[in-house]
C-alpha cells in the first residue's frame, strides 16, 4: 500500500465484498430444503475445523484467528435462523365451489368445432354425470350433429390456471351415450351424459346431488333471487377457467308447469352459450347441503322465450328465459335396470 489512504480504500472494498458474499450466502441457503440446509450446516462445521487446525500450525496473526472465529460464529447463526424460519403456509385460493362444478362444455364433429355451451356435474349413488341441455348435443332443427363434447376442468383447486380437458363421445355403437326424457308436455330439454370416473383420475368434482334439488314449494316464490352460472356466449375467466354467473329471478309460479311444460320462466339478461347452466338459490345455512356446496338447484336453464307474434322493431325482447324443472334429474339418472 502507498500510503493510509488506499489503505482504508482497500478494506472498505474487503467489508463491500464481505457483505455481497453474506447476501448471496443467505440468498442461497434460503433456496435450500431444511434437510439440505442441515447437511450444508455439518459440513460447514467440519471444514470450519479443519481449518482451525490449519491456522494453529501456521504463521498467521491472532487478529485473522479471531476474525476467523467471528466469521464462522455468524454464518453457523445465518443457517441457524433459517432453519427457525418457517415460511406462511400457501394460501388457498378463495373460490366458490359452484363455479367449481360447472364445467364449459365444447361440441365437436370429429375434430370440428361447432359450439360452446354451459353444463353442470350432478352425482347420485357414486355415479357421475355431466347435465346439460339436449339440444346441445343434438338439435334436429338447426341440423346440429355434433359426435362428442369436451369438458374443461380443474385439476389444482390451490392453482386455478391449471386444466385438463376430457373428450366424452355422444355416440356407443351407433347408440346415444346420453340420457333424455319426455313428459306429457314432450321433449325435455335436458340430457344427462354418465362420466367414467377412471378416466378423470385422482380429480374429484364439485357435483350436485339429488339433496340439492328443492322438495318444498312454498320456499319459491316469484321474485325469489337466483343465480344461473355458464359461459354466455362462451365469455369467461380463461385465466383460471371459471364461469360467470348472471342474476335472475323466478318469473312464473313456481311448482306450475309453464303452459304446460315442465319448466318455469325466469327474468335474466342471457345469451347463447349458457344453454345447460345450472339455475341455483342460495341454500338455508343448516341445510345438509351447504357445507360443500350451499345451493339449492332449482332448475336447468334452456333457451330464452319469446313471443312469436312481437314486432321485431317496436317491440323489445321480452327477457324472460325457459328454466326445465331440475327434479327431471331423478328420472334421467335413476339406477339403470
């Protein structure tokens, strides 16, 4: 050294370089599993001994000895602490689980894409189907053929970007791999596809059940809110792959087959691609239901109704939609004989 000053320069540069080693030091021993940090820690020891066995027998200064030591104590302290440290547990992401168990639904004819539409998963005595509306896997009137649908659903409710996607063929041996009905009033538009539960793996779905279906009346009443949960116009969060949920209300009486059909109205602002979304109420908090998923379903949302005598220029839509009554479900996922 030429003279104090640089002197004081260069162990200015010496703290500099010790603290940047410290940061990165502690920066790498934070990445390190706690198993990891305990091996690194017995090895640091041991080489910290042999070092000290070393400085003994060689001609070095006190002061180094010492500065050795103090060295060594507070990187033994840097692992220490880190291995008190415990970090936060990952939060769960907060999600309702019916958005959960409303799955987007895809038509395809071989590897075409037709539409998009909106179903529900609905479990009874271990078995799992997926609901939707009939015609959105066949509709003879628009000449809408399609020969399977895919399913978009979650694998990491801890992780809502992550999907898979199954492909459920509509057809076995020529035969329809769905289940439909007919009342009095005729076709219901609902069908029930059965879901081979091995073919989803470990993943098990939010799914109604026949316990969500309302048994008494007299808790519906018109104007009672609902919530009708699908993919309008297939709009909806692509990032975690949830649907969004409009607001309606009942708009006929409820348990009255509407004109005849087995379906009531609701008052709801909708569009294509919510056929087959599941229309729900919120259940009574001690209802058995609600710990897993607290809604009652009320119905399956089918089409919007309109009126076919309305002036197309002076007269606006009416707004109302057909909802098919959701007890039709018994019936279409009844044991098969």
């Amino acid at each position: 050294m030429k003279n104090l000053q640089e002197a004081t320069e260069r162990i200015c540069e010496l703290k500099g370089n010790a603290v940047a080693l410290d940061v990165l030091c502690s920066a790498l021993i934070q990445q390190l599993t706690p198993s990891a940090r305990t091996r690194v820690r017995r090895l640091f020891e041991h080489d910290a001994e042999i070092a000290r066995t070393l400085m003994l027998h060689a001609s070095i200064s006190e002061v180094s000895i010492a500065a050795f030591e103090r060295d060594v104590a507070r990187l033994t302290a840097l692992v220490d602490s880190l291995d008190r440290f415990q970090p936060p547990p990952h939060e769960r992401t907060v999600v309702e689980t019916l958005l959960l168990a409303a799955p987007r639904v895809s038509t395809f004819l071989g590897s075409q894409p037709l539409t998009h539409a909106s179903g529900f998963f609905f479990e009874r005595d271990e078995r799992l189907y997926l609901v939707t509306s009939r015609h959105v896997l066949i509709d003879e009137p628009s000449k809408h053929f399609p020969d399977r649908i895919e399913i978009e659903t979650h694998v990491d409710e801890q992780d809502l970007s992550k999907s898979a996607v199954y492909s459920l063929p509509l057809y076995h041996d020529g035969h329809a791999a769905w289940v439909q009905a007919e009342d009095s009033g005729g076709d219901i538009d609902v069908a029930a596809l059965r879901i081979d539960r091995a073919m989803l793996g470990d993943f098990v779905p939010h799914a109604f059940t026949p316990e969500h279906l309302q048994r008494r009346l007299g808790e519906v009443e018109v104007g009672t809110p609902l919530l009708i949960v699908g993919f309008p116009l297939g709009f909806h969060d692509g990032r975690h792959h949830l649907p969004v949920a409009r607001q309606a209300a009942v708009a006929s009486s409820f348990g009255t087959r509407f004109q005849g059909q087995g379906l009531f109205l609701t008052d709801a602002r909708t569009h294509r691609g919510s056929s087959g979304a599941p229309v729900v109420m919120r259940s009574s908090p001690d209802a058995p239901a609600s710990a897993g998923l607290p809604w009652k379903l009320l119905g399956i949302h089918s089409a919007r109704m309109d009126m076919g005598g309305r002036d197309l220029v002076e007269d606006e839509s009416l707004g109302l939609n057909c909802a098919w009554y959701a007890d039709i479900l018994l019936t279409l996922t009844a044991a098969p004989a």
